[in-house]
C-alpha cells in the first residue's frame, strides 16, 4: 500500500494532550484495518531526554531496545500495537548530531551546510524511514506552533506536503479553545492566530482539535471553521475528560477517523469495532471498588513523573475491576513527619524509580511500614534498591547498609556499581539499558503472576544488588524470585510471610497495556483490592 502521514502539531500553548490525541488517532485507525506507527519529534538540543530532570520532562520512557525516550512514546504503545524503538523518536539535538557527524566525514564536502536543506533534509529522512514500519505514519511535532525550535520540523513537513500527492498527508493542529468565566464566553482568537501562525509558514491544517473545557455548539464550531479556513466537520471538539481512554471514543463520535481516511482516500479496511474501548470505559465509571494506593517517591510533585507508574496501576485496577485512588506522597515529607500520617489509610504502596539519595530515607521508612505492617507492596527499580536497605539494616541488623549511589564509602554496599559500570564516564545513554531475559523461580508471586518462566522487562539503571548479601538475605526469608541468568544478578527479590511483597529491577510498567495489564500491578492490586 501507499504509505500516508499524518502530521500533527500544537497551538496556544503547551500540555493540551498531544501525545494522547495522537495515539487516540492511531487506535482509531488501527480499528480500521490500518497498522499505524509514530514519530515524535522533541526540539529540545539534549539527544535524549534521558540526562534530564524527571521535574524538567516527566517520565523518561525506555523502549525495548533500550532508548531513552519521550513519555509520548508510552501513550503510543498503550493506546495501539505499535512496537517502538530508538526510530520512533528524535531531538533537535539527535538531528544535528548526525548532521555536523557527516559534515566531519565530508559527506556534504564543498558545501555549505545549512539548517535548509541539510537539518530538513535529515527530519524527512527520519519520517521516511519509518515507512517500512507501518500504513500510515503519524509524527508528532513537540512544543507549540510559534516557538523558534520547532521551525526546522514545521519547514520539514510543509515540504514533504507539497512534494507528495495531496491525498498522502494530512496536517491536524490541537488548539486551546478557552472558556473565559467572567465574560461566559468561549474565545476562538487564540486558534485563529495559531492557524494563522502556521499559514505563515505555508502550512494550512485540514483538521483542528480544540481542546475545551465546554461543549463548543454549533456556532463555535462554524466560526472556527470559517475564520481557520477548514470544513466545519473537521472541527473537532476535545473536551475535557478525567479517562484518557475515552477520548478514542469522544474523537469517534464526531467522525474523526472517517475524515481522516476522507482526506488520505483510504477505506475502511473491516467494521469497526470500539467495543473493548467501551468496555474499559464501563469499568472505569463503574467501579465494584475503590482502591487506596500510596506512591512513595520523589518526584510526585510533577504529574508526568510516574505517567506510566499511574497508567500501569489503572490497568491493574481494569483488570480487578476497581479504580485507583493515588495518594502521593513525597518521600522527603516523611523523613520530616513520619510515615504513619501518610500511609495509615493506604492499602497498597508502590515505590516507583528514581536517581540520587535525596529522599531515599523517607522511602526507606515507608517500605519498613509496608513490611512490618503487612501492606501490599511493589517497588520498581530504586525500590528494590531501596527495599534491599531497608531488610539489611532492620532485619538483618546492619545498621549502616546503603547503596554506593548513596554513600560512595559505604562498609555495606548492598547496592553497587558493577566493576563495569565503574568504567564508564559518559552520563548520556550508558545505564543498563533496554529488554533483559529473567528466569523466575517456581512458586513465586511474580511466577504465579506470569505464569511462566522466562520473561523479558525493560531496565534503566547502573546499580545492581550485591550478590555478597545473597546468602544472609535468604537465611532471612528473601526470595530472590527472577535472575538474569548471563550475569547472575538480582531481578525480584520477595519477601515470605507476607501477603505480597515485591520488588523488581527493571520497570514493569512500560509494557503495561489498558487490554493487557501487566501481570505484577494486576496481581499487586489484587492483594491491596483485598486489603480494602
Ligand atoms: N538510581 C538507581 C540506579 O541507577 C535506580 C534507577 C531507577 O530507579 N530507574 O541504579
């Protein structure tokens, strides 16, 4: 088949759910027959996000081959069956890099090299090399249309739009359509001058999506279209709505998908059928339970931080038919007022991944009161690290256990660097990265959670457990339940007696899906759902 692209941009202003309403789109399509993939492109000069600040950019998702990625790509594996990879996302700073690496090489010898045509040159060789990956290609251009960043990305795909035949693009822009109190009006002003912005670069959007807080009506919609220059049925409202897997149905309702493949001369390729997207949505509104769970960490001030953690947590709930209650608590506020005000009504606590020691010891007391109170627990990554700390120095009486990452002259180093990773003097893209094999034990939770023995979960880390410790941990009821076997380290420890009690290495939450929740948060809510 023809390959198509969908190009789709922001106006206004930033966090209008881009990433969502691109991977919505993408569900929608793939309902029509149609196998979808994505591109997100981030202008940041960073390579990757993975040397920022979860406070700067939220989650860093990791992919199966182990890049370091935008949480967009997260939307896009939940909401489709996309797989993706290192392709499927690309900084200002990944294009230019490769651009002056050439230059180097002489590859543009003679030339000038320019931001027209060489950086453009490079953006549309990374959208058409996703052609084998998929019918149609969707990019996602990051930030708001009007920024300077994003110029060299918009001038990328106006070429591409007035290269190809018109049937083979379509350009969609998420805009603000604000509902201002005092005056009880709905203002269309801002889209007029975003549009208008992106007319000025020779772009002309076929389809808006106007995010807003109030059903727009007729007038508003005709409005919008006449003064934004597309046809009224392409105005599509995007209200507001607290279930993110809902707006494939919201945006279905008003035909999204059918002009889409209006304007791309597709076919429906079968029947359409959102039914599984109705169901969840059922579920969610109907819950037979609310569960209480506490997420321990320290970054649970930004929303985006955990974006995976909260998703994987709702499909657990899915899954158990319950909904998810976050209490978030930040970990360095129980350093300074203790655990039991926090965690006294939780039935459930989950300890997400982080970097660097501050807050540590606040998670370190709130995995105590999970173990000591018998209170689910599930503890990713930094939570393993900091969960193994926390048995040595309280049940295994080692007073001053810490992790190398801590405490670089600790006498305990439970957690350490492998003589590998000691090597290493690069920050960017040098954890252990990406799918890793694990054997889990018979008779475990997590093997009874998998119900099989080998899986593969996806790292991001550079300290590992000390396997010094093995030995003295299972004297002291540890099970270590999952091992990477080539390198004999330490995947899931769990703890006996205790309803449920696991940590993990890697990060289970990036391969968790609303259809296909996985195994350890299904089984994680299960035990709290019962603690309720
Ligand atoms: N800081 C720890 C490490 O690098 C844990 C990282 C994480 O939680 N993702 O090993």
């Amino acid at each position: 088949m023809k390959k198509k692209f969908i190009f789709i941009t922001g106006g206004v202003v930033s966090s209008l759910g881009k990433g969502i309403a691109s991977a919505s789109i993408g569900a929608l399509l793939e309902s029509h027959g149609y196998k979808v993939t994505f591109l997100k492109f981030d202008p940041y000069i960073n390579v990757d996000p993975g040397t920022m600040s979860p406070f700067q950019h939220g989650e860093v998702y990791v992919t199966e081959d182990g890049a370091e990625t935008d949480l967009d790509l997260g939307h896009y594996e939940r909401f489709t069956n996309a797989r993706m990879s290192h392709k499927n996302n690309a900084t200002s700073g990944q294009i230019y890099y490769s651009v002056i690496e050439k230059e180097r090489k002489g590859v543009y010898l003679g030339k000038t090299v320019q931001v027209v045509p060489h950086i453009t040159d490079e953006i549309k060789e990374r959208i058409f090399a996703l052609k084998k990956e998929g019918d149609i290609i969707i990019t996602e251009i990051g930030g708001t249309v009007g920024d300077i960043e994003s110029l060299p990305f918009l001038e990328s795909i106006r070429q591409i739009q007035v290269t190809l035949p018109e049937e083979d693009t379509v350009h969609i822009h998420l805009t603000l359509v604000p509902y201002i109190k005092t005056a009880d009006e709905i203002k269309t002003k801002p889209t007029q001058h975003s549009v208008g912005r992106l007319r000025e670069i020779g772009i002309q959007p076929k389809i808006l999506l106007c995010r807003t807080e109030k059903p727009l009506g007729y007038e508003i919609k005709e409005k919008i279209a006449l003064f934004c220059n597309v046809k009224k049925e392409a105005v599509i409202e995007a209200i507001d709505t607290d279930l993110i897997y809902e707006i494939p149905l919201i945006f279905s309702k008003q035909k999204l998908d059918l002009i889409i493949l209006k304007y791309l001369n597709l076919k429906t390729k079968r029947k359409k059928d959102l039914e599984k997207w109705k169901e969840i949505v059922r579920i969610l509104r109907n819950p037979e339970k609310e569960v209480k769970i506490g997420v321990v960490g320290k970054y649970v001030k930004l929303q985006d931080s955990y974006k995976s953690i909260y998703e994987a947590l709702i499909h657990g709930g899915i899954e158990n038919r319950c909904k998810i209650i976050f209490k978030k608590v930040d970990s360095e506020l129980i350093e300074k007022e203790g655990v039991e005000n926090f965690l006294n009504d939780v039935s459930g606590i989950i300890v997400p991944g982080g970097f660097g020691i501050r807050g540590t010891e606040g998670i370190i007391e709130s995995i105590r009161y999970a173990r000591e109170n018998k209170i689910p627990f599930l503890g990713i990554c930094l939570g393993l690290q900091c969960a193994s700390i926390e048995f040595a120095r309280n049940v295994c009486n080692i007073p001053d256990a810490s992790s190398t990452e801590f405490n670089p002259k600790t006498k305990n180093p439970i957690i350490y660097l492998l003589p590998e990773q000691r090597k290493v003097k690069n920050k960017g893209g040098t954890m252990r990265l990406g799918a890793y094999p694990c054997v889990l034990k018979k008779g475990t939770i997590s093997y009874n959670a998998y119900k099989k023995t080998k899986i593969y979960e996806r790292h991001r880390h550079r300290y590992e457990f000390n396997n010094k410790y093995r030995e003295l941990f299972i004297k002291n009821n540890i099970i270590f339940a999952g091992i990477y076997l080539e390198k004999d380290l330490v995947e899931i420890i769990e703890l006996k007696n205790h309803p449920f009690f696991v940590a993990t290495q890697f990060h289970p939450e990036f391969k968790s899906k609303p259809f296909k929740p996985h195994p350890l948060f299904s089984a994680f809510i299960r035990s709290s759902k019962s603690k309720t």
